[in-house]
DNA sequence: TAGGACATGTAAAGTGTTACATGATTAG
DNA sequence: CTAATCATGTAACACTTTACATGTCCTA
C-alpha cells in the first residue's frame, strides 16, 4: 500500500465517498489524478479495505460508493503509529527563484508579484474555509476525539504556512523593489 | 526538459560541479536520486546545454566536472520568465494527523513530538547555515545581482516555514496535552 | 574493522501525468 | 451555444525510487 492508499482511507473515515468526492476531498494533500484514484479504488476493494454500493441515478452517471472496511480502518490505524516517511516538496518556483540572478530585475519582481498573488487568493479562500467550518463544528473542532479534528489541524497549518509564504514574497520584494528605485535615480 | 534538468541549470550557473555534488546541493529543492541525475547530465550534455571534463583521480574513483553552455545559461533564462508549474508537496505525515481521531491520545503525542524535534533539528540546521553563509558573503548576500542572493532567499523561506511548522505542532500538542490531564484528574 | 565519504553507472519496479473515451444536465 | 459538473474507466508515457554493481581511502 501506498500513500495515497491511506490517503484514500483516511478520507473513507470521516464518510462514504465516491472516487469523484475523494478526489476533490484529496487536495487537502495533494492533486491526485482520477486516473490514479480509480484503479487504486478498485484494488482497495479487492483487498478488502473497502466495499462500495452501485447506485444508479438518472440524468447522471451512475456512482460507486465506497466504505471503509474494518480491516480497512484497522490497516490505517496500524500505520498511523508507524513513523512517517520524510516529506517531498516538489516546487518548480523555488528554482527559478533560486537563479533569480540571471533574470532583469522587473522579470524578478513579476515572478514575485505573482507568486504573492497566488498565495494571497489561497489564503482567503482559506479563511473562509476555516471561517465556514467553525461556524459549522464550533467546539467540535477543538475535541481531539472528533473527526474533524484532523481536517480543522491541518487547514490551521495550511493557513500559517500560506502566511509565511506571502510574507517572504513581500520581503523579497523589498529587495526587487529597492533596485529598481535605485537605477531609476541613476538614469 | 523536466524541472530536475532545469534545477541542474541553475546550480551549475553558480559553479561547475560533479554530479556527486549536484546531488547534494539539490537537496535545497528535495532529494534527487543519483540514478536520475547521472543519466539526466549525460542527456544535458548530447543536448549541448553542459559540458564536462574528466579529471582522473588516484584513491578516489575519477570524476566529470560539469559546467553549463551558453546554450544552456540561455535556455534557462528563458524559462525562469515562464509562469512556474503549481508546487506538489507529498507529506504522509499529513494523513496521518488528518486521521489522528482514529489513534489514542499517546500515539498523537509521540507522532507531533517527534515531528517537532525533527523541525527543531532542521532549523537549528538552517540557522547555522545561514549564519555561515552571512560570515562568507556579508553584504553581497542583499545584493540581488549575486550569485547567492538566490541561495540566500531560499534559505531564508525555508527557515521561516521550519518555524512555522514547530509553532504549529506546538499549537497541536497543547489540545492533545490538555486531554492527557483530563483524563489523569478523571481516572 | 565497520561504516562513511567519494564517485558513477544501469535495470527494474513503482508512482504519477496526460490523453483517450463517453454522455446527460444545468448555468451563464 | 459553451463550459462546467457529475461520474468512471483505460492506455501510454514520464518521472521517481529501489536495487544491483564496483572500489579505495579515512576515521572512529
């Protein structure tokens, strides 16, 4: 079994799903592809982790709702405990920021400018997230013993992390922004 | 070209390396490995983007040193002005704090404790890395034309997103450790 | 004397992405 | 009338990891 396996089975916990909820439930951790989730539903279930009911609907396609097993939740509590294998951060602007150098510096700033963009429209979707679900849960989010706990822990994480990630875009700019008032002062 | 040839690039852009270091230095981005870099730099040089020397050694095994074309300087030039590909991080340690509702309270503990010393030990690394770095290059650090203003923002970002993720796991132990004594007043 | 640093390579297996395939309903 | 949502699946390709392969020097 892999990662997202018990990605799968963690969100199988919380409630029944089809392949097409998980999916979207999914991006909490990473953007898994229907193409991987599918055939990995199929061999959950020949496993015996899952078990799904068939349900025809009509105007739409029919659906597979998956369960999870006791074998299913026994698997996933086992490798709870067990430690985790080391983090991948796998980040395309990283290396372009690293060789910034090479770029004009309004290039730079653009790159910047964007990646703070990008994280500020995360940020707020992100607090209305975490906005909807205390109004939704309230003391809820705060039992350790709730399921949905977890999910509450992790967005409060995304949320600092998407923080920090502006707040170095913008002193990185700092730096950008001063160069070009300083050539515009020398022509 | 993948973002792994390109994160070769921009290393070599700083200083002409072995593959042996590339690997190390690109530990930076995540934790390439030697089986994908050593094919990937032969098929960098058939494409004329780097070129290598051999240097015959005596107790150590040979070696190629690597330096980057003008070929393959422009190719990346080219590509940090491209908008970046949307970051992928893969953190099992994620689902496992998303499904911590499922493990008892002791297992929870251990799981962000021993999560917190490895983010202590990571910053406490970059710390000195980066004051190492500050002795080595002082000024030259801010100036975003140098070689490592790069280097030096990256470590910086990471720095900050280490301490957020031990301000985090703090944040977590305090709901897990508070019901530790509940249960010890109870029982 | 065992393990780590140095140094490079290939092969096989596993994981992930893109593309192909289908098709009704609903909102703009 | 166009795009998005719902819904599932396979095939080909690309990328990553693990394992196999070799060999000396130096440090604990």
């Amino acid at each position: 079994m892999n990662s997202l396996g018990y990605a799968l089975l963690s969100m199988l916990v919380r409630k029944s799903c089809t392949g097409y909820e998980l999916k979207q439930l999914l991006e909490v951790f990473w953007n898994a592809k229907h193409s991987q989730i599918y055939p990995l539903l199929s061999k959950l279930e020949e496993d015996e982790f899952v078990t799904y009911v068939h349900v025809e609907q009509t105007g739409k396609p029919d659906k597979k709702i998956y369960s999870i097993t006791d074998k299913g939740r026994s698997l996933l509590q086992k490798w709870i405990s067990n430690p985790p294998a080391p983090p991948v951060a796998r980040d395309e602007f990283l290396i372009k920021a690293y060789a910034i150098s090479l770029a004009d510096v309004e290039t730079g700033i653009s790159l910047f400018q964007e990646r703070l963009a990008l994280y500020e429209e995360k940020l707020a979707k992100r607090k209305v997230e975490i906005g909807l679900m205390e109004k939704e849960y309230g003391e809820k989010l705060e039992d350790i013993k709730s399921n949905v706990f977890g999910r509450y822990i992790l967005f409060k994480r995304k949320l600092l992390q998407e923080q920090e990630e502006i707040n170095w875009c913008k002193w990185v700019l700092s730096y950008l922004e001063k160069e070009v008032k300083t050539n515009r002062i020398m022509s």
